[in-house]
C-alpha cells in the first residue's frame, strides 16, 4: 500500500485528491506548506509526494528539487489544475512502474 504526502495550499484540493488515493489503497498524509512537507519527510516514510505548484513560502518547483536532496527514494509529482482523478491514476502508473522495475 503506497504511503503518499500530498502538498497544497487549499484544503479542499487535498480532500479531493485523498479520496482519490484512498479509493486506489492508498495511506495519505497531508501537508499545507513547504515546511510542513518538510516536516512530514522527516517523520514519514513515504513512497510519492504530489506537489501544488504554488505553496507559500516555496513553489512547487522549489519544494520537488529539495525533497529529491533530502529523499531521493520518493517519488516526486508536480500538479497543477488537474483532475484529481487524472492525477491518482498519473501516479499510481508511476508507481506501478518503478514498483516493476
């Protein structure tokens, strides 16, 4: 069951892409900001990371370059407006494939 952290500014946003992991057996942790994702690295053990494009004080970008330095095993996935669908099964794929590999 993949453990995933998903990083965005709007709640509402995490909520629709938890259901969307939780549906396909995923454990889901959640962080609002850059530094709460930090945080959430160090004490998790987490297997993907879904990050906003925008998050104060960081930006997506930002934030995906510095969890690959402090975790270079978790996979990192940047979203933007997407469907939260599109976005679990974008990941799960990815999943999928490094889990196959």
């Amino acid at each position: 069951m993949p453990h995933v952290l998903i990083v965005h500014d709007s709640e509402s946003a995490r909520a629709d892409l938890m259901r969307e992991l939780q549906g396909e057996g995923c454990t889901v942790a959640e962080a609002d900001s850059g530094s709460s994702a930090v945080r959430e690295i160090w004490q998790g053990n987490f297997d993907a990371a879904l990050i906003g494009d925008r998050l104060p004080p960081l930006n997506g970008a930002s934030l995906e370059e510095q969890l690959r330095n402090l975790a270079p095993e978790i996979v990192t996935m940047r979203f933007g407006r997407e469907p939260p669908a599109r976005v679990a099964r974008k990941l799960m794929d990815i999943l999928d494939g490094a889990a196959a590999a």
